[in-house]
C-alpha cells in the first residue's frame, strides 16, 4: 500500500473520534492537493490557511480547545514531510 493511500485511510478513520476532526481535514487535504496539482510539493501557506478556515468552522463540534498556529501546524505537517510523502515550499 502506498504512503498517499495510507493518508487517505488515516483520514477516514479520523471520523472515529471528533477530536480528530482537524487532523482529519489535513490528511485529506494534503491528499486532494497531491491527486490535483501532481506534484510532491506542497505550498505551505495555502495549507495553513485552508487548514486555519476549518479550524474556525468546526471549533465548537469538540470540546477540545485547538490552540492553533503557525508553529503547531508545521509540527502537524512535519510528520508527513518526514515520511517523504511531499516536501513543503515556503512561499
């Protein structure tokens, strides 16, 4: 099984818990922009932002309280990085 298959199985079974619901959206996301622009590099900015908007929608479907940033998205981000799945571009 390829690594982009295993994000996108990762992100179905995120539906378990509502507390996953954002790192649901990311895997989902960072696999949609992988299917779409055929590339292994991914802005990181344009992540963040779609990232941020869903953060603000679904903040009151959780009781857990996302402090979220820049500094804690990249940490999210990092692991995919690190399993070669993409690279990020900064700008």
């Amino acid at each position: 099984m390829t690594q982009v298959k295993q994000l996108g199985l990762a992100f179905y079974s995120m539906r378990l818990s509502s507390i996953f619901h954002h790192e649901g959206f990311i895997s989902n996301q960072i696999y949609n922009l992988l299917k779409q622009e055929n590339t292994k590099q991914l802005n990181l900015e344009k992540l963040y932002v779609q990232s941020e908007r869903f953060a603000e929608l679904l903040k009151n479907e959780s009781l857990y309280e996302y402090g979220y940033d820049r500094k804690l998205f990249r940490t999210r981000v990092q692991f995919f990085v690190d399993k070669g799945i993409f690279k990020l571009t900064e700008d």
